[in-house]
C-alpha cells in the first residue's frame, strides 16, 4: 500500500508539474481552481469509502460484506447525481467567483464527478477486505490517466479544457477498472449493517479535512490575482504530496485497527503508523528547508521562481495536520469520535481567518500552522487520556 501510494503520489507529482510548465502560473491557477472543487466532492467519496471499509472489515461471512458492499453504492449514485446536477446547475456564478474563463470548463468536471462518490464504496471494498494490492492498482490508473490525458489534450493545444478534461477522464478510467475483489454473494446470513451515525461521523471528518487542505487555494484564487494564485497553488502542491504519503499509512491502518479485538495490542496499532507519519513529515520539512531554491526551480521552472520561502511553511504546515489526522482516524476506527466535529469548527475558523487577513501569501499560510496546531492539541487530549488510564489501572493492581 506504501509503494502503491508513492507511485501515486508521484504521478499527480508529476500532472501538476506538467500542467504548470505547460501552462504556466495564470492558467494553472484556473485548471487548480477548478480541480480543487473535485477534491472538496471527494468529502463525500472519502466518507462512502471510509465507512464501507470499516463494515465489510467487521463483516466476518461474504454474503454479509457483499449487502454493505450494494447498499452503499445505491446511496453513493444518488448523492453523486446530485453533486454533479448542482456543479452544472450553478456553473455560472462559481465560474465567476472563482475568475474562471467563460468555457465551461467546470461542466466537464461535472461528468467526471458523477462517478466519484461511487468510486470511493468500490475502493472502501477493496480496502475493507485489506487487498492493498488492488487498491493500489486502482488509484495508480486513475494517476496515470489524468498525467497522460493532460500531456496528450494540453499539448495539442486544449489549454486548460485539456487538463481539467483529464481529470474527468481518471475519473472514469478508475471506476470502470475491473475489481476482482467487488464480490456479488446474494446469501442470506445475519451481517453488521453499515450505520447512519458512523456515516455522519465519517462526513463531518472528511468535510472537515477536505475543507482546510483545499479551502485556501480557493480563496487566493479570490482574494489574489491569477499570477499570485498560481504560484501559491504550485507551492501549495509540496503540502499535498507529503500528506498523500501520510494518507496512505493511515489508510492501511485503519481496516486494521476496525477489526482488532478489545484485548489487542491497541498501542501499536496506533504508534507505528504515527511513527511513520511523523518521519516522513520531518525528513520532507528537512529537505525543503535545505534546498528550497533548487527545488522550485529544478520542479516549476523560471516562471515560478520568487515564493520558494513558503515550502517550508507549507511543510510544517502539512506535517502538523497529518499527524492529528493519525489520532483522529485512530479514534474514529474504534468508536464514534467527537474529534471529527473538531476539525470541521476548526476548518470553518480557518476561512474565515483567510476572508478577514489575506495581506500576503505569507500570511494566509502562517494562520493555517496557528490554527492547525491548536487543532493537535485539542485532539491529542482524549488520546493521552485513553492510554494514560490502563496504566493507571496497573499500578492500582
């Protein structure tokens, strides 16, 4: 699962790179922009996935996962078609806040989001059934797809229709990819039905991550002018690949810390994806400190040099997150967590703070690290709690 998400992580690399040298800082703000409101739908894609994961992991018999499995994708078309009924439907006047050009580029988008969410219950079955393996495979076609089209579309001359047409393209490409491990079992047996509460919780938490990783590139895309919001968007991209790496361990931790039993080892579910997280996050933060120059330069090119200070902000930034992402999903596997309510209030006050202080882009994300770092603390707070009571419990005995 690693490998699989670092090869993935290193083609969507490799698509925003090509995308901004081919298009430069102004037009790859735009083709950001509009893939950004694909990220914010996938809150919902990360939800179905999540929650269909955690089920058919509790589900011991086949007949069972396959009824959490068939039910989820029905629920997962119809929000679907709403998302994407409503992108179409308003695609004007977000064109507009956004400063979008007039060519419908956000229609496109749409029909790629029409399968989104239902992408996210046949990967969540894949990853409940702990085939790592075919997960991988699935999110490595989608990458590879989206870094192909958008060679292929942008450099005859598509501009940024070509990229964001790719996106749609990966979209599609990655649904229609065969699953072998999507089973059809129309048995009868007695199975743990996927529940309402866990799927609220699993929406407030992923509204809540989507909102304060992609959020800001949308409001600079307002509040700044297209040259600045491109190089923001291309300094911004270093954050989303160090937590994609992160995302990746989290996400083979979580089938596995659902299923574990009260008598398991419960800490070391926990802290060896926390240790990894944590060094991974610090040796990016090291390198990017170190060579911040050669980096946006050697990756964006001579049109993007003169912000190249803020990688190290973003870095931290990041890897601040993550780790408290680590903590909240931890959580969130075991029981009904509070914590995801947490990061959507937190996520709520970092847009608000950004739509009142945008003076410059070194500000917008130095109160993304303030904000972010209180959201750690709070959340680290129920779980010193839940670890510092068995121990109390020993020395009693």
């Amino acid at each position: 699962m690693l490998f699989g998400s670092v090869a993935v992580s290193g083609l969507n690399f490799a698509y925003n790179v090509a995308t901004a040298r081919m298009l430069g800082p102004a037009e790859f703000s735009h083709a950001t922009a509009a893939t950004t409101l694909l990220m914010l739908c996938s809150a919902l894609t990360l939800s179905f996935q999540l929650v269909c994961a955690k089920f058919v992991a509790r589900n011991e018999e086949q007949a069972g996962k396959a009824r959490v499995y068939r039910s989820l994708l029905k629920r997962a078309w119809v929000v679907s078609a709403i998302l994407a009924g409503g992108l179409a439907l308003f695609e004007r006047p977000m064109s507009e806040y956004l400063r979008l050009p007039a060519n419908h580029m956000l229609i496109v988008l749409a029909a790629g989001m029409a399968f989104y969410v239902p992408l996210g219950v046949r990967r969540g079955n894949l990853q409940g059934l702990c085939h790592f393996h075919s997960l991988s495979w699935n999110m490595v076609a989608e990458a590879a797809t989206k870094l192909l089209f958008t060679v292929l579309l942008v450099g005859v001359g598509y501009g940024v229709m070509g990229a964001v047409g790719a996106t749609t393209a990966s979209v599609l490409a990655a649904f229609m990819l065969p699953a072998k491990a999507v089973k059809s079992d129309s048995g009868t047996c007695d199975y743990v039905p996927a529940s309402f509460r866990e799927g609220i919780q699993a929406i407030v938490f992923f509204v809540g991550q989507v909102v304060i990783n992609n959020i800001d590139i949308l409001l600079v895309k307002h509040y700044f002018s297209a040259e600045a919001a491109g190089m923001y968007a291309a300094v911004a991209l270093v954050g989303r690949v160090i937590y994609f790496a992160a995302w990746s361990v989290i996400s083979a931790m979580f089938p596995i810390s659902a299923a574990a039993r009260e008598e398991d080892n419960k800490l070391q579910v926990l802290l060896v994806p926390l240790g990894i997280v944590t060094l991974m996050c610090l040796g990016a933060t090291f390198i990017l400190w170190m060579f911040p120059d050669p980096i946006m330069g050697m990756i964006f090119g001579s049109r993007f040099q003169g912000e190249e200070w803020l990688l190290t902000l973003f870095a931290i930034n990041t890897g601040i997150y993550a780790i408290s992402v680590v903590l909240m999903s931890y959580e969130m596997s075991r029981k009904i967590a509070n914590t995801g309510w947490l990061q959507l209030v937190f996520s709520g006050g970092i847009m608000l703070m950004i739509a009142f202080l945008h003076s410059s882009l070194e500000q917008v994300v130095v109160l993304q690290i303030g904000m972010k770092l209180a959201l750690l603390l709070f959340v680290s707070i129920p779980f010193l709690r839940n670890f510092r009571a068995p121990a109390r419990l020993q020395e009693a005995a």
